[in-house]
C-alpha cells in the first residue's frame, strides 16, 4: 500500500528530518519551502491563517508548525511574537522583561496545523508545556531554550538531553495528537 | 474644482473626523470600515502590507493609519505589537516591562500609508515621537497615553491638552507629510 502524500511547508531542514521521522509509516512527508506571512493574533490566530495560506498555495493537504513562548505574568504574551523578542533581546532578554513581575511562569507551546487542501478550515494539535522563566543556563543553541526549565525538571530545556527532550517537549505532545489523527484517517 | 476623492480605512470614527479637518480643502475624505489584517515585522513593513490589501478590497486610492511604541533597551520592540501588550498589561504594565532595563527611553511612532490603488506601491509618511517610558500619569482614557512622556515636556501624552498633544505628537508629524504630499499632487 502506498502512503498518502502531505506537504511539511517549513525552510527548516532539521524540523522535516525529525517530522519524516515521527511520521514514518503512516504519511509520505515532503517538503516545499514557501514564504508564509504571519499575522498578528493569537498563537491559534496565527497558525490557522498560515496553515490556510500553505493549503492555498500548495494546492493539497499540508502541515505547518508553529511555536510560541508565553508568559503568565503578561497573559501568555510575547507568545506568537516570541521570535521578534528572542531576536532583539537574546534569552537574557527575555528573562530581564520580567523582571518586575512576581511571577515567573510561563508555557511552551507548539502548535501543528493541518489542512487538507484550499478551502478547507485547518485543524490544530496543540502541545502546551507548563514551567518557569529563568535565567539562562545551558548552551545558547537553539532560541529561547536556555530560558524555560518545564515543570517537574531541574534542567533548561538547552540543559536536557535530546532524548529528554523530544520525549517531554511541546512539540513531541503536538506531533503525537498529530499522528493519532492521521491514524485514524487511513 | 472638486477634489479628488480618497479613502480612510479605519473603524476610528474620532480619527476620521480629525482627518477629515487636516486634510480639509486638500482632498475629499471618505471613510470605508474594512477589517484589515495586520501581518507581524516592523511597524514599517506592517503599514505596507496593510494599506496594499486596503486597496485591493477598495478597489482605488487609499489611506490607513497605524500607531506604535517602541522601547530603546528593546531595540524598537513592542513596535507594531504594542496593541497586544497595552490590552493585557494595561499601561502600569508596559512600565513594569521596562523594570530590569536601564534604558527608559523610547518612541511614539506614527505610519500614514498612501496607496493609489491595486498593484500599486504604498508610500508611507511617519511621524516619529522620541521620549521616554514613565509611570503612567494623566487620565487612562487612550490607550498607552499615561506611560509616554515626549522630549522636551514634563507631561505625559495624557497629561497635555488635546491642542498642545496635536501639534507636537507623532500623528501630526505623519501627517504633515501627507499633506504636503498630496497639495503636490493637485
């Protein structure tokens, strides 16, 4: 039998490798690179309007992923527009604009959006990681991850393992929600 | 001779009004309410895409109006997103994200955008307020008013008279240049 293709629109090499990974089996995932514009809005917001715009574009069914970093202090901003944050202010940054605020924690949030072609309303699969804002430790490889240490760990997300990591992410609960629907679809 | 017509699109029935008297003798302003979608970047590259879907949906020569307020030790950020920030935090927050930062210093920025038409080009005017970030002080009637207090005044948008406020603020600034702009087009 041969898998049904969908489209990963993402310009991130590493992202599809681990996607083609995670979906092994059960869709045959191929990349396009598209130049998608964001709006400003909800994390949700976001996703749904770039995830129709992929749709349209590509002409069939895709999956774009999205990811925000949310402060409770603020009500779940910078959230969607944590990017523009984590590129003027380094993670030292972002955890000096709470510096006024008592509380410090915050969430982690992935958002994967499908759609199954122009027209069509995409549906999201959320992972949503709980923890706290600190102060950055761990090697400064990867956006804001020195920063947010998840509940129930002593580490940074920079300070885990990949293992650990993938295992625990908001992004590993995403992609699985992800591949239970795409499951029951075949 | 009659004048030529252009629309404002914005929702702002005060800021119609108060356009209308600025561009009064100059052009005949009219008012459509379209709802705009506004993308994430720079207040500049906002006020673009904006006023280019504008007269898509319109359908000729259109203007549309934007606010912003950046913060130095953010490098200009929140910028475009200020809205998002002002609705959650309230002005006494905006302060408080400024807390660990030395740097209190920041800007009112104010983008008329002037598109002929579809597939035209906008031309944008900006009006650019330095200052710096207070406690919020004056009447919390408009939006981050309390919190700005320009260069060269010990009072707060808020705090001055409507009249003092118009002809010194970012808005006048932006457009001044509109208007020279289009007495040249007579």
């Amino acid at each position: 039998m041969s898998l049904r293709k969908l489209t990963f629109v993402t310009g991130n090499v590493n992202k599809l490798r681990e996607m083609q990974e995670l979906l092994h089996g059960i869709v045959d995932l191929h990349n396009t690179p598209v130049d998608l514009e964001e709006i400003q809005g909800s994390t949700q917001e976001v996703a749904i309007a770039k995830c129709r715009q992929a749709a349209a574009i590509i002409g069939g069914p895709v999956i774009t992923e999205d990811v925000g970093l949310g402060f409770n202090a603020m009500n779940g901003l910078p959230g969607a527009y944590i990017k523009w944050f984590l590129k003027e202010l380094k993670p030292a940054g972002l955890y000096k604009m709470l510096h006024g605020f008592e509380d410090k924690s915050g969430f982690a949030v992935c958002t994967v959006a499908y759609c199954a072609g122009p027209n069509h309303e995409p549906i999201l699969f959320e992972g949503i990681h709980h923890g706290t804002i600190v102060e950055p430790r761990g090697p400064p490889v990867f956006g804001w991850n020195p920063v947010f240490q998840p509940d129930g760990h002593n580490e940074t997300y920079a300070e885990m393992s990949d293992e650990l990591k993938n295992k625990c992410s908001h992004r590993f609960l995403a992609v699985e929600k992800l591949k239970a629907f795409l499951s029951e679809q075949q």
